[in-house]
C-alpha cells in the first residue's frame, strides 16, 4: 500500500461524498469502511494522515444538490430493469410534471448527473438532469423493451452535438485563475511560450465559451474559430446598450 494508492483511496472517498446523493454516499462510505478495517496499522496510520492533508471542495450551489436517493434508485432500475415514477421540473416550461421511465444509463458532465431513459409519457428517449428530480418511486413495473446500449445514445449525442475546437491565448497571469475552470469548457491541451499561454478547447456551445471567454477578455485572444470574435462584438454592444 504506498502513498500514492492511499492518496488515490482517500481522494477517491471524498469526491464520493461530495458528488454522489445520500444512500450511494451511505454506502460508499460502509465499503470504505469494511475496506479499512482489514488494512495493517501502519496503512491505517498512513490513510488517516493523508485524510487530513486532502480536502474537496462543494462547487456544486445548494440548490443544485441531488435528492437523497435518485442516484441509488436510478443504478437499481437500471440494474433490475425496473420502471421509476419521477416528478420533473422543466426549465423550458418552467412546470414540474409526472414522468414513467425506463432508465438506461448516467452520465455526469458540468458538474451535473444526467439520466438517459425511455419516457413513456413522450414515446421516446429523453435526458433527464438529476437535480431537477423532485422525487422518485420505484415501481414493481418491469420493463421488457429492448433497448439500444448506453454508449449508443453517447455516441448519438456527440454526433447530433458535434464538438467544435476552440483556440485562445492568455496571459500566464490569468491562465493560473483558469486551472479548475477550464475543465468544465472542454480544456483539451496548452502550450507555453513566454507570457502567454495558448489553450486548445472542444465545446459544443460556442454561446457558452464565449460568455465564459468574456470574464477575462482583457487579457485574452482568440485564435480560431474566428468567427467567435463576431459573437464575442455582439455581447459586448449588447452590455454596452444597458450601461
């Protein structure tokens, strides 16, 4: 047991308890623990000193949190092929509205947990974001359609959303604040040159990259797609209207 696998162990726990909901955390947390019963003292004194040095930090707001139990209950449908009974809160329509599924697969992208499942209110496959699940109860309900592998809705996705390269330079100053940050827009690769730093990204949303791009825009430059400086004049004449 060295100390990168206990480093590794103790990260591992931690991230569990800060991305997972109550019962999965539960039960991580009862593993770890049979897990670290049967360790030799001196890997037990090793582990506990590492806890203390390791800390994670919520990114995730409050109200964004998952409900106790959808995460648990989500793997037993998927792993019992049972039918789940949610309320769901549309952000489109802004109205919450009981849902049948038959879920498939998760996923966790931008610090949320998705669910892809067969909606049998809508007759077809859907994408349902966790903490927009106001509840769940698991039906006796099996369900016998055959459904296509998870990875082929993964892949469907990524061809219907194709990701796009992004290329910019910044200042090294500012590419310090971007470390955490980079990684939820597509940070791909960097290269140093001098004071400047120039950054690869994949994105699907260029709205998205450029709106994060403006918070230092001062002290950056886009590279390629140049059409983004376009969206990026936009944004900036449509702040200056209201100021």
């Amino acid at each position: 047991f060295t100390r990168e696998e206990a480093m590794t162990f103790v990260t591992a726990e931690k991230l569990m308890a800060q991305f997972t909901d109550v019962a999965m955390k539960s039960s991580y947390q009862s593993a770890m623990y049979k897990m670290k019963a049967v360790l030799r003292s001196d890997e037990k004194d090793l582990v506990e000193n590492i806890e203390d040095s390791i800390l994670i930090r919520k990114r995730i707001p409050n109200e964004n949190t998952i409900p106790d139990n959808i995460l648990d209950s989500i793997l037993r449908c998927i792993t019992e092929n049972r039918v789940a009974k949610i309320v769901y809160y549309s952000f489109d329509n802004e109205e919450k509205t009981a849902r049948t599924i038959e879920p498939i697969g998760i996923y966790h992208e931008n610090q949320y947990w998705y669910v892809i499942a067969w909606c049998q209110l809508r007759k077809d496959y859907r994408n349902f974001r966790t903490d927009r699940m106001i509840g769940i109860q698991l039906s006796d309900e099996k369900f016998h359609k055959k459904h296509p592998p998870f990875t082929a809705f993964i892949e469907k996705m990524e061809k219907n959303h194709p990701f796009e390269t992004v290329i910019i330079k910044v200042t090294k100053r500012i590419a310090r604040y971007l470390q955490n940050q980079k990684y939820y827009y597509g940070f791909v690769s960097e290269t140093t040159n001098k004071d400047v730093v120039e950054m690869t990204f994949k994105t699907m949303s260029i709205e998205g990259f450029v709106r994060w791009f403006l918070m230092f825009a001062d002290q950056a430059e886009i590279i390629e797609p140049v059409y983004m400086k376009d969206q990026l004049r936009e944004l900036i004449a449509a702040i200056s209207k209201k100021l």
